[in-house]
C-alpha cells in the first residue's frame, strides 16, 4: 500500500500544497490504512486485499476528507433561496460501503437467506390425470 500525499494532491487538482496540508494529509493516509486493515482482520481477509484497491480506497477517503473554509454558502434566484452549511473536516476518516465491498477479495464467500433449485419437474395436466388414476379416480376425457 504505497499511498503518498503526491497522490492526493492530484487528485484534489491541487499543484502545490501546503505544508499543513501535507502533514494533514500523511495523518489522514496513516488512519486511512489503519481502519481498512482493523476491517480486513475482523472480516477475515487479512493479506488477501488488493494493493491497487486499497490505494484507491486510501487516495479517495483521504480527498473526500479535505476540509472546505466555506461555513455556509447562500443562492438566491427570483423568490427562492438556497443555503448550504459546510464543516471543516475535523472527524475521522470516512471508508463508504461501496468501497469496502470494492476491498472484498473475489475468493470471500457470503451464505444467502435461501437456496435455489435449478431444475423442476413441470406439472402438467396428463400428470395430474396419471396421478388421479393411480388413486383410484376415474379418468373421465
């Protein structure tokens, strides 16, 4: 897993970062790693991830973390009115679901609520007859 603050950077579209923002950044990659590597021991897929996966998954939680100065940001067109608060970034990393079941190795097995026949013997009218018969119905067509 070789996430670097280089590749955040490019991500965010931003050509010459700050020294904070590097040192938030290298904090941010470092708790990053940890949460996905606490979710592979308690699921059981210790040393089976993906290192491109997890990188991705590094390099996207660490940018959707970056804090926005913006507190609240208001649109007014005509009689309406739009108002957005935003908070900087101070809580923890965030790994979305969907990521997490990107990290999920291809070998991992997961038990369904149900089984599935994949054949089935049709029941039709001639069967029904055949069955009627063998209980000493009368056929009557």
């Amino acid at each position: 897993m070789t996430t670097t603050t280089d590749d955040v950077a490019t991500t965010l579209g931003v050509s010459s970062p700050t020294d904070l923002q590097v040192s938030q950044w290298e904090l941010w990659i470092g708790d990053a790693t940890r949460a996905i590597d606490r979710w592979a021991e308690r699921n059981g897929y210790t040393g089976l991830l993906n290192a491109a996966d997890v990188d991705y998954v590094v390099r996207e939680a660490v940018a959707a973390k970056r804090p926005d100065n913006a507190t609240q940001v208001e649109v007014a067109v005509d009689d309406g009115r739009v108002s957005r608060r935003y908070e900087s970034g101070a809580g923890q990393i965030t790994i979305l679901p969907e990521w997490l079941d990107l990290l999920t190795p291809a070998t991992a097995t997961t038990g369904g609520a149900f089984s599935i026949r994949p054949t089935s013997t049709p029941d039709t009218y001639a069967a029904r007859a055949e069955r009627a018969c063998a209980a000493g119905y009368e056929r009557r067509w």
